[in-house]
C-alpha cells in the first residue's frame, strides 16, 4: 500500500491509475477494467481509489463505504434482491459484507472507497 502521509494529500480525480481486465468469468457485457490505488490505512480499515470503465460486471462486496466523484453506474443488488442504485458524482453508497451485485457502468466511474 502506497501510503499518504499525515499533512499531505493528493488530486482523487487526477491520480493515474493502472488498469487491468476483470475476471472473464465476471463480465456480463463489454470489456470493463477496473484499477485501485490504495491510500492509506486507518484504524483497520483502507481508504482508497477505485474506477471502473464501461461494461457490466458482476462482484460479490466487502464492507465498504464509497463515495463517487466521477462517471456513472447502477448497481443492482442481485443477493439480497434490493432496488437497483443510479450512481454518480456525489453519491455516497454503503454496501455489505457478502453482497451479490452487477455493475452496469455507462461513463468510467471513480469513487473514493472507506473498506
């Protein structure tokens, strides 16, 4: 983990970040990548950089919880069966521990995550 020292910060917009395919077996519909850079650790818990590109995947979640800075989504809950969630820039999104989604992204979106 890279980490963020105490008194310094960085642009969470702007940070490069390294792409790599999903799993295959985990995209449902275009050639989505995913990249994360972590940022530090509190107290247990990482705080980090997360993007997806365009395409629908599906992933089974962590505790987490995430605020979007940029792009679009909707993540429908497919285990427990809940409303599906638009997602955009601002939207702050608590998931569970063990939770079945799809991601369908229509515009890369970037998140800061607290997992």
């Amino acid at each position: 983990m890279s980490g963020l020292a105490a008194g310094t910060g960085v642009d969470a917009v702007a940070l490069p970040l390294a792409h790599e395919p999903l799993p295959a077996a985990e995209v449902l519909a275009g050639s989505p990548t995913t990249a994360v850079h972590a940022l530090t650790e509190l107290g247990g818990v990482e705080i980090g950089i997360w993007e997806m590109t365009p395409g629908t995947a599906t992933d089974t979640e962590v505790d987490e919880v995430f605020v979007a800075l940029s792009g679009h989504a909707t993540i429908a809950f497919d285990d427990p069966a809940l409303s599906d969630l638009a997602v955009g820039p601002g939207s702050v999104v608590r998931l569970a521990e063990g939770q079945r989604t799809t991601w369908t992204v229509t515009e890369t979106l970037r998140k800061v995550y607290i997992a």
